[in-house]
C-alpha cells in the first residue's frame, strides 16, 4: 500500500480508496450508525445485501458496477474495483458544469440495458423483504413532503404489473461518466419495483442540478436522457405521467429533507421557489414530464419561454 484516503459523498457506509503500486481498490465499512448521519441507527449486517446486489448486477452488465473482491463479513466490509478512474462522481462534475446531451444519452442507454438485463431477476436482494423495502423508500423519499398526489402515485407504483430489480437510488453522486464510460456505485438500495422509478428519480436529479443560468438546456437534456431510454420505442402517456409524479417527489425530497445531505448550487431563494412550484403542479393535477421542465426553465431570473 502507497495511501488511504476516504471517499464523501456516500451517507451510509465509511468508503476508503487504498492506493498500491498496483493501482487502487475501495473498501467499504458499515458500522451500526449512518457515516454521514450519526444520529441514524442502522443494521451493519446489511452491507451483506449490498453484496448480494453488486453480485447479481456485476454477472449481467459487465463494465459498469464494481467487483465484489472480497468480503469479511465479521467486520461489515468489503472490499471492491475502484471504478471512478478520475476520482470524482458526476455529481462533483455538474456542481461545476452543466451536463451535455452526449452524457445522458449514455446515461439513458446505459440504463436501459441494466433494466433488460435484469428484467426476469428474482432474487431476493433485501435481509427485510424487497416489499418492505420499497414501501419504506417510498415513505422516505416520496413521502418527504406529504401530498395526495405523491401518496396515489405511490399506490400506483405498489400495483404495477411488472416489478423487477432495480437501482433504486441513481443519482449523481453515484454515477461516474470518466473516460467515456459508465460507471455506478453504491447499490445499497437495490430492490425490486417500477424500472420508471429508476429514470425518474435519475431525470429528477438532472432537472435540478440546472436551476439557474444553465437552465436553458433543460428541454434538451431531458430529452436526451428519455428518447435515450426509451430505445426509439417511446414511454407510455400513462408511464409518463407517473413517472413525473415519482421525479416531483425526488425534487422536493432533495429540497427539503433536512436528514440526508446532497449538495445542490442553489440558494434558498431557489430552493424555495423551486419547490413553491413543484407543488403548485401537484396542487393543480398538472405535473407532467414537460411542466417539470419548463417550471425549471422559467423560474425567477429567467423569461418566459427561455427555451424556444
């Protein structure tokens, strides 16, 4: 070994990258309180799930997750391939820079592929259930700013036909687009659910790192990232409906959970008007996938109709 240094970002577990002369590898502990969140109790013995997950993922999609190495179950750990090559997620790209339409075009078929690959997947990947699981997701991130739409989307999402693995947690902040690739990190949150639920929680994320003078690329951005996914086969009007329902519900998660940290380049005023109209959407029955990105267009500082 040449260095250790831990790696932020993550809240759960303590992430360090372990330089040698060989190159680098990440070890990843999970103790009996989130790393980031101390106040947060949690079951160390769940990093074994993880496990599970990266396992099921790394033998259908090669290239894109990390290799499980090695596993010390007594000590909470793992050890994994370090597969951020430029050191820095995505997330630490666009607190600098606004996306580019090439790099959610990759995102949106990288995703695609995941969900075609693990589409008739029926392991079992949660210690407490995958339904459990997915009920408390849903009354965590969802359900952080309670609203009648945002419940019924969540009963919606319970019914569908069709539920399989998924990421459950794609954000920024795990993804790595270095060297022209796709890498994604941190599968603690795997279950099975609505593959949608995955590209909105995605397209939430891209609507809101662009608030502000980089708003103007919204439309294109997102509509890179959804044709990308879509395949040339287009999503569902019904799909798409819930689906911006699930992506106003990460928007206001991020703005107002005060528990989990994410680091945004908003101020409060933005914040605040942001979410002000996020829920006006809800409030009037007319959050669609097009309205979420014109509300990120047209907020305060920029004109009407800034993207034509």
């Amino acid at each position: 070994m040449t260095g250790i240094s831990r790696v932020t970002g993550g809240n759960v577990s303590h992430v360090f990258r372990v330089e040698g002369e060989r190159g680098s590898v990440v070890l990843k502990v999970r103790t009996e309180r989130f790393a980031r969140i101390p106040t947060l109790r949690t079951d160390p013995t769940l990093i074994a799930d993880e496990r599970r997950a990266l396992e099921v993922y790394g033998g259908l999609v090669h290239s894109v997750f990390p290799k499980v190495l090695d596993f010390h179950a007594d000590a909470h750990a793992m050890i994994m391939t370090d597969v951020f090559p430029d050191r820095r997620t995505y997330q630490d790209h666009l607190l600098q820079r606004p996306a580019t339409s090439r790099e959610l075009t990759r995102l949106g078929t990288t995703l695609r592929r995941i969900h075609e690959a693990t589409r008739t997947v029926r392991v079992p990947i949660r210690s407490q259930g995958d339904v459990w699981f997915r009920d408390d997701t849903f009354r965590f991130c969802l359900g952080s700013t309670p609203h009648d739409a945002l419940t019924q989307a969540c009963e919606e999402l319970r019914e569908i036909d069709g539920q399989q693995l998924i990421l459950g947690d794609l954000c920024p902040k795990n993804v790595s687009l270095a060297a022209g690739g796709v890498a994604i990190c941190d599968l603690d949150n795997v279950h099975h659910g609505w593959p949608l639920y995955d590209l909105g929680y995605l397209f939430a994320h891209v609507l809101i790192h662009h608030v502000g003078p980089t708003a103007r690329r919204a439309d294109r951005l997102a509509a890179a990232l959804l044709d990308a996914y879509a395949g040339g086969e287009g999503i569902a009007a019904a799909d798409r409906a819930l689906m911006a329902k699930v992506s106003a519900g990460v928007i206001l998660y991020r703005l107002v959970n005060g528990v989990v940290p994410y680091e945004l380049a908003l101020s409060s005023v933005q914040r605040r008007e942001l979410r002000d109209r996020v829920v006006e959407l809800l409030d009037r029955g007319t959050c669609g996938v097009q309205d979420l990105v014109e509300t990120v267009m047209n907020l305060p500082g920029r004109p009407r109709g800034g993207h034509r």
